[in-house]
C-alpha cells in the first residue's frame, strides 16, 4: 500500500487524478508522437535515396555530354524506369533460356538506347555507359520503394509498417550508397571486384592468339601445364558481359572436356578478408 501511496502521489486525490490524466495522455499519444518521430526520419531518407538517384543521373548525363539537351535528358529520366519482367509459372523447364531470351532483350534495349543518346561515343564509352544506366536504374528503384511505402505509411498511420520499415533503413541505405558509388565507377570505366575473373585470364592468356568467339566474348586456345585448354572473357576494358554460356556450349558440342573452371567476384561478407579464395561447384553465368 505504501508502494502504491507512492505511485500515486500519497493519498491525495488531486494528485491520483493527475498522474491519471497524465497516464491517460501518455498512452493515447506516445504511438503518435514515435509515429511523427519516425516517419521524420523516413523522409529524411527518402530525401537522401532522391539525391543520390539524381546525382546518378546527373554522372550518366556529364558521360553523355557536357551539355545534354533536354531531350536528352528527358530519355535519360524515362528510361531509368526501365524494367524487366520474369518469366510466370512454377515450372523450371526451360525456365533458364526463358530468362536468356528476356536478358538478351534487355541488352538489346541498352545497346540501342545508348546509341541513341551517345552516337559518338566510342565503343567502349557506350559500354560503360550501359553498365552506369544499369546501376542507375537499381538505384531509382531503391528510391522508388523506399518513397511507396513512406507514402503507405502516411495514408493508412500503420505503425507497425512504419517500425518494419525503419528497422531496414540501415541496411537499404548502405545499399543504396554502395549502388550510387558503382554507378559512378562504372560510368567511368574504372576497375570493380568483378574484373577479377577477367583479370585473371587475360594474365593466363598472355601472348596466345585470341579471336572474337561471340558478341563481346574473346577466345583463346593455350597448352598450359601440359594441357590443352580453352579461354573465355569478355572483351575489355569496358564494362561487357558477352553471353559466355553459348561459347561454351558450343566448344562443349566440339570438343570434349575434363573441366570447366569459372573464375569470378562475389560479394563479401562483413568478415571476410577481401580477395579470399572459395571453391565451389555450379556457375552464376546465364546459359552455362
């Protein structure tokens, strides 16, 4: 009794009522004031995910031209809304060269637009270009979520869609700053953890003879440690994919194989020592 004497301001009624009325107020309005607290933050981020969507964009367009028209700059902004659907059904029967067909149209559409915006370019700047469009429309689309459900939260007041969404905003940040960073390195042209695998061929190629196997796919043939082995990267020092699945499918029908060894870049893992080593078995290369 004495703990609730206390509680409650002794025994006098004036002060029961007060630390009532205050209890009262406290619960019907903290949800809205942690509510106000956090949607503040989220548009802060949303703020923050614009910008670097529109820094992006700004790098892609300097890439262009130093003084893009506004037609120009008008294409730049549609196309990076760009955007590819996945093939429907549960059935995985052909589903990989279902995806091969929609990716090569996907290369296609980039191939085409950036020669519409950059006719003289060289062939390498419209390269890279491509590559900084892709990262460009990553980063659009983080800012475009992130902004929906900012919205959602503003129209319905959910709570609990407003915590869920603030307890990712580390991680969709960290994200969306590593997006924007490799969006301005590959505009440019400079190196990225994925030149490793090219890297480490071109090393092993050496002085061989290399022709032109497919599209933006370079092809060498080399006896290295007494055996006979065949090389495949894209062509550099742009940013290329090639399609390196139907080269080897090809040298597959030819000639007959002991191995096929892949040399690429994953992500790393917070750690893990940048430039280890892993082995494994399957290959992350569309066709192969």
């Amino acid at each position: 009794m004495a703990f609730l004497a206390q509680l409650w301001g002794g025994g006098d009624p004036f002060s029961f009522v007060l630390s009532m009325f205050f209890l009262v107020v406290f619960f019907m309005f903290y949800p809205r004031l942690m509510l106000t607290q956090i949607m503040w933050k989220l548009e802060r981020t949303v703020r923050e995910l614009e910008e670097l969507s529109a820094d992006a964009k700004d790098t892609i367009l300097r890439e262009i031209s130093e003084k893009p028209d506004k037609k120009v700059q008008a294409s730049v902004t549609r196309f990076l809304d760009f955007f590819m659907i996945s093939p429907v059904g549960l059935d995985p029967y052909g589903i990989v060269r279902k995806f091969e067909h929609l990716i090569q149209g996907q290369r296609d559409r980039f191939h085409y637009f950036v020669k519409q915006v950059a006719p003289h370019a060289s062939a390498d700047g419209q390269a890279n270009l491509e590559m900084g469009l892709a990262g460009g429309i990553s980063l659009n689309e983080i800012m475009k979520i992130v902004r929906h459900y900012v919205e959602i939260v503003k129209q319905t007041k959910s709570f609990q869609i407003a915590m869920i969404l603030q307890m990712q905003l580390p991680l969709i940040e960290r994200v969306a700053k590593a997006v924007h960073k490799g969006t301005k390195t590959l505009v440019k042209g400079q190196p990225i953890g994925d030149a490793a695998g090219p890297y480490m061929v071109a090393r092993l190629i050496g002085d061989a003879k290399v022709r032109e196997a497919e599209e933006d796919i370079m092809l060498a043939r080399k006896d290295l440690l007494g055996r006979d082995i065949f090389l495949l990267k894209a062509r550099g020092p742009a940013g290329r994919l090639g399609r390196p699945g139907l080269v080897v499918d090809k040298l597959a029908k030819q000639h007959k194989f002991a191995k096929i060894i892949s040399i690429d870049a994953a992500a790393k893992l917070e750690g893990e020592r940048t430039g280890s080593v892993a082995e494994g078995v399957g290959v992350a290369m569309g066709g192969v």
